[in-house]
C-alpha cells in the first residue's frame, strides 16, 4: 500500500498541528507549514517536513509553488485562520482588523490554492486527491441566527466561496471540501469549547478518507454531515 502524502497549510498549533501529529501517527509522509521557528520546530519534532510560510506576506505565500515543486499530495489542508476580536451586532470593525481578518481568511487561501493544486497527485481511478479548507459554521448564510463576530462570519463565507470555486476549476482533478470542525478547544475556540481538537481531527480525517468526486463543492460538518451555505 502507498504511503499518503499529506500536505497542512497553517500547522503551527493547534488543529493544523493535530492534523501533523495524527498523520505522522498513522505512517503518513507530511509536509506542513508554519510562520515561525517555534512552529517549524513543533512540526519537525512530530517528522514531518516543516516548511515557512506566511499567508499575509506576498513574497512567503508566492515561495510556496516552489517549497511543494515535484510533490504529489494524496491529501492538502488549508488551515490558516484567525478570529479577530469578538463583537456583538452590527459594531463596525476598524479598518486594520477588517484587513487582517480578511486577508488571512480569505486572501491567505486564494494565495496558496494555486500551488496547492499544482502540488497534487494524479487521479488513481476514480479516486482524486483532496483539497480540505478549514472554514467555519459560521459562515453559512442559512444557518445563520445571529450577528455576533459577523466580520469573522463575513470572511469565512467569502473563505467557503473560494473553496467552491476552487471545485469547479479543479473539477476532475481534485475532491474540494470546506469543513467546519466544530466548536473546538483550541486557542481559538477557547477552554469552553464542548470538542477537543484530537476527536475534531480525527473526524475531519474520516470525512477526508471517505470524501468522493461527486461531494467536491460541498461543506460538511467535521462528521461529514452537509451544511448548508
């Protein structure tokens, strides 16, 4: 049986590292990225490759096409995201959050979606390689019930428009899935969180193992169950 080769885009900490650590614990060669030293040295110490890259730095982002040059992913996971500052209602966020917010979010995975796909493994039958965005519930329009974090909830609606497009260029190519993880326990999702990030991973890797061509386009919960947009 081939070894998987994984690639995780944003694997500093938290679910990015989780998603290494279960990987590597599984026999999978992993490639992931990390904006600094101490992030770098956190994915080497699980072996993976560690690879720097910064989503907010035009320069990084574009060095990743030839980081991955001559890899063949079986799986890509793009996770790089921040939350921002939490509001309530219609609080107008200043101009340098809203920059922040929306270049990670959303900029940060149109910046590195190109020399992912070019990274990826050629179709085995009717099994294509699969590209996971890590996007947020939050950001469904029809599940929607209030406006608390609405820019976060904006970014990660624009972020689940990126992916869908992503599917219909990569159709054929590429399985593309926006995942919602949940409410997790991580930096992020603070210590109230009812999920811990090992039973959040070790979900989204199910819904990854078993995602077929026909799902590309789609956004799923972490236990694959649709969500709607």
């Amino acid at each position: 049986m081939n070894t998987l080769n994984v690639l995780v885009v944003g694997a500093s900490r938290g679910l990015g590292l989780e998603f290494v650590r279960q990987y590597r614990a599984d026999g999978a060669r992993v490639v992931a990225t990390a904006r600094d030293e101490a992030g770098m040295s956190r994915i080497a110490a699980l072996g993976a490759k560690a690879l720097r890259l910064d989503v907010l730095d035009a320069a990084s982002a574009a060095g990743l096409g030839w980081q991955v040059d001559g890899e063949a992913f079986d799986v890509a996971i793009v996770n790089a995201g921040v939350l921002g500052r939490r509001t309530q209602g219609m609080d107008p966020p200043p101009g340098d959050e809203f920059d922040l917010l929306m270049r990670t979010n959303v900029l940060g995975p149109m910046r590195v979606l190109p020399a992912v796909a070019e990274a990826l493994a050629a179709p085995a039958g009717a099994r294509l390689p699969v590209v996971a965005l890590l996007t947020s519930r939050m950001g469904s329009i029809a599940l929607r019930t209030n406006a608390d974090n609405w820019l976060y909830r904006a970014s990660k609606a624009a972020a689940n428009s990126v992916l869908k497009d992503a599917a219909t260029t990569l159709a054929g190519r590429a399985t593309c899935l926006a995942l919602h993880p949940g409410w997790v326990r991580t930096d992020m999702g603070g210590a109230g969180a009812d999920l811990a990030p090992e039973a959040s991973v070790a979900d989204m890797r199910r819904t990854i193992a078993a995602a077929t061509p026909a799902q590309s386009g789609a956004f799923l919960n972490h236990d694959g169950a649709p969500l709607a947009w």
